[in-house]
C-alpha cells in the first residue's frame, strides 16, 4: 500500500470515529451511547491495526517501538 493511499484512508477512519463519538455525545439513550461509543473503539483498534502493520513494514523493528 502507497503512503498516500493509507494517509487518504486513515483520515477517512478518523472522520468515522469523530462522527460515531460525536453522535453518542449527542445521545440520550444511554444503551445507544455505549453503543456508538464501542463502535468508535473498535474503529479506533483497527486504525492502530492498520498504522503498525504498515509501519512495520517500513520500519525497522527497534525504531516501530520507539514509535
């Protein structure tokens, strides 16, 4: 994957996990915050899923620790 195809879809994951945190701090219903708030963790493991794995690809071991 190119540098600048991760950075485009990276930013689309942040706008998702912006939008879904934004959504439950807007909520009422307390079942639907903690719903919307799981959904924004689950974005969130796969936005670190998606950065260290191509980090890792491109980092030597001992600097993708230090990052």
């Amino acid at each position: 994957m190119a540098t600048q195809d991760l950075v485009e879809q990276l930013t689309v994951k942040s706008d998702v996990i912006s939008r879904l945190i934004q959504e439950a701090e807007a909520s009422v219903d307390e079942e639907q915050q903690f719903l919307l708030y799981g959904a924004a963790r689950n974005e969130c493991d796969k936005f670190s899923r998606s950065l260290r794995s191509y980090l890792s690809r491109k980092l030597p071991g001992h600097q993708l620790n230090a990052a």
